[in-house]
C-alpha cells in the first residue's frame, strides 16, 4: 500500500512492538553496506585473480577517473570480471538514486525532504536485471572458451527464475499504486519519527545505500556460480539445481497467493467502505486486517515466502561451487535480518498494524509470526 490510501493509525494508541531508533537504523545501514562490501573484497582479495575492486575505483582517491571511465561499459573490461563490474554499477546506481530521491523530494514535490520511493520501484526490478547482466556476460566467455556450456544453463535458469520473480512483484506492486506518484506508507511513519535532517541521513545510509546493496547481494550467488565456471571443470546442472527451482516456483507462487489475499481483501475494505457499505459484525473486515487464508497461519506469509525463495537462490552456488557454505549468502543473511529480527521491518508493520486495528494484539497472540503454523487457539 503506498502513502496515497494510507489508513491512519489510532489517535494516542501504542504499538505493541518495539521499532529501531534513528541511531539503531544508522548503525544497522553502515553494517550493511559495510559487511557486504568487506566479504566480496576478503573473499577475492584485493589484487587477487578474481574481483579487484581497485579494477574499477583504482587512482579514484587521487582524482583520476580513468579506470572509472573504462567501467561504463557493458563489455568486458580488461581485468574486470563480470561480478566486479556489476558491484561497480551498483555504486553508481546508488549515488544516482540518491540525487534522484533529492530532486524529486526537494524540487519536484517540494516535500521539504527527499523521496524515498525511487528505491521502492528499483526493488522489484534490479535483482532480474543483475543476473541476466551475469548470464549475457557468461555467454561472451563460454563464446570464447574461458567458461563450460553448464555455467551458462545455471546463469540462464536462474536469470529466468529472477525474471518470473521481478514480473510477478512488478506487476503487485503496480496494481496497489506504486507506480502512481505514492510511497510506501511505513517512511511516512518513520519520516514522522526523525527530525528533516535525519530522515536525509536515513535516505542516504538505510533507504539508498543499505537497500540497493541488499539487492546486489541476494544476487551474489549468481556471481558465485558465474566466477567459479572459470576453472575449467564441467558445471552441468544437477540435482541441487532441480531442487532449488522447484523450492523456488513453490514459494513463488506462495508469495503471489499470499499478496493476491491481501489484494483482494484490501480492494474489497475500500470499496466497501467508498460505498457506505457496513461491514458485517464480527467479520475481518470489520476489525480492519485480514486474518483468513494464508494469513491464517502466518502473520507476513509474503515475507516468509521472499525470504525463503532467495534462500532457494543460494542453492545455485552451493550447486556451482560444490560448498555448502561460501560468501555468497552474505546477501540472503542480511536480507534475512532486515526483515525477521526485533526491531526489523516485521516488527515496524506491526507497530503501525497495532496502532490501527484494536484487534491486532489478539492475532498476534494466536499466530505465527513468521513462519507459516498452526494458529493457537
């Protein structure tokens, strides 16, 4: 829902979850960025064979942009893997969207604040773009013998995959509004918990830079597999593969049965309400929010489902690289604390849910708040 229908929380009421404060969500941003970046540099190592970030950003401290300019290409640059180029065009990117969100906030809608909703359409829609960015660069190697044909099949499938995910949200996201001029509601709450000054802070740091890196970095295994089709052994796709695609397409279609509930529940409460149509008595529409279907067993069955389907991505490095455990969760990792955690996004919703609806605290008490179970009685 974005801040054009936003439905106000209750005067003087209390949510019953705890949010982050402005030094908490700073803190947590810096981390972000920060872990991501020193685990992709740590891993290859600065000046190793693989990602040198020095490549792209080498003499930028001095004031030469050579090495810069030769990165604003989609062909390969001498030096630079495919990996390294596409964290230099997440930089870029990122400072790009920042000044966008400064203008459209400032001059265009002259909102006395930036606009964070540039991030919001970004997210839906990046994440295919990285891995069919890995793929295309894939296809130039195996074209020239440095990488095997099953590389390409494991690029390709999950460059398919991330395509049907961004359609599908894309498409959910456009329905509700996002595309219409609105924000996501929750900054409207948290710009009224932060002085102007602040929320630029938080734009920049959180919004900006913590987001799009989280998007790069679910994308990580992508580049994990793409890196590890250099060593000149066979990649073909096998079981792990099979797996992670059906686990998929399962919470894929999960998460669009959960958002199509929300969707329909949602249309229908406004209608009604438009209308002049009473809600009947003891009904969830009635006590505001929906408590049927997937969000019976569930409280965020949509977040569950976006957290686990990139979790099911992972599995194609674990695939590539023969390691259960390698860097590229980083991205799902701190994807995972963005959302589940105390103090995470979970607990933001529910703070302002709570705030609205008197009935909240009682479906948090019967049900799961994560991961999909039965409702207590």
């Amino acid at each position: 829902m974005t801040s054009l229908e936003y439905e106000q929380p209750l005067i003087g009421s209390k949510g019953t979850r705890v949010t982050a404060t402005f030094s908490e969500a700073m803190l947590g941003g810096f981390m972000g960025i920060g872990v991501i970046f020193s685990a992709w540099g740590q891993v290859y190592g600065y000046g190793g064979n693989y990602v040198d970030f020095s490549h792209c950003y080498g003499g930028l401290p001095q004031g030469d942009l050579s090495n810069v300019k030769k990165c604003f290409t989609f062909e390969r640059v001498e030096n630079v893997h495919a990996f390294e180029h596409l964290v230099f065009y997440v930089t870029v990117l990122m400072l790009v969207v920042f000044l966008g969100s400064l203008i459209l906030g400032h001059i265009v809608h002259k909102r006395g604040t930036a606009d964070p909703s540039l991030v919001d359409r970004l997210w839906s829609i990046v994440p295919a773009v990285y891995c069919s960015f890995l793929y295309y660069r894939a296809t130039l190697e195996i074209a020239d013998s440095n990488m095997d044909a099953g590389t390409g099949h494991r690029l390709l499938l999950v460059a398919v995959l991330t395509t049907c995910w961004a359609t599908r949200l894309t498409w959910n996201f456009a329905r509700k509004g996002g595309f219409s001029g609105g924000e996501d509601y929750r900054w409207v709450v948290v710009q009224s918990w932060m002085t102007k000054f602040q929320f630029e802070c938080f734009n920049l740091v959180f919004i900006v830079g913590g987001q799009l890196t989280v998007l790069i970095g679910i994308c990580t295994p992508a580049g994990a597999a793409y890196l590890a089709g250099f060593d000149k052994q066979d990649h073909s796709i096998n079981s792990i593969d099979v797996a992670a695609t059906a686990c998929f397409l399962c919470h894929l279609y999960l998460e669009y049965m959960a958002d199509n509930e929300m969707f329909t529940f949602q249309t229908n409460k406004y209608a009604n309400k438009k209308a002049g149509v009473k809600a009947p008595k003891g009904s969830e529409e009635e006590d505001g929010f929906i408590q049927s279907g997937m969000w019976s067993v569930s409280r965020h069955p949509n977040y569950y489902s976006e957290v686990t389907l990139w979790w099911t991505i992972y599995l194609f490095s674990v695939a590539a690289t023969g390691e259960l455990f390698n860097f590229s969760c980083i991205g799902v990792v701190w994807l995972t604390v963005l959302f589940v955690p105390p103090r995470g996004s979970l607990d933001m919703t529910e703070s302002i849910s709570s705030r609205k609806y008197s009935k909240y605290e009682s479906y948090q008490e019967k049900v799961s708040r994560f991961f999909p179970w039965f409702a207590s009685n």
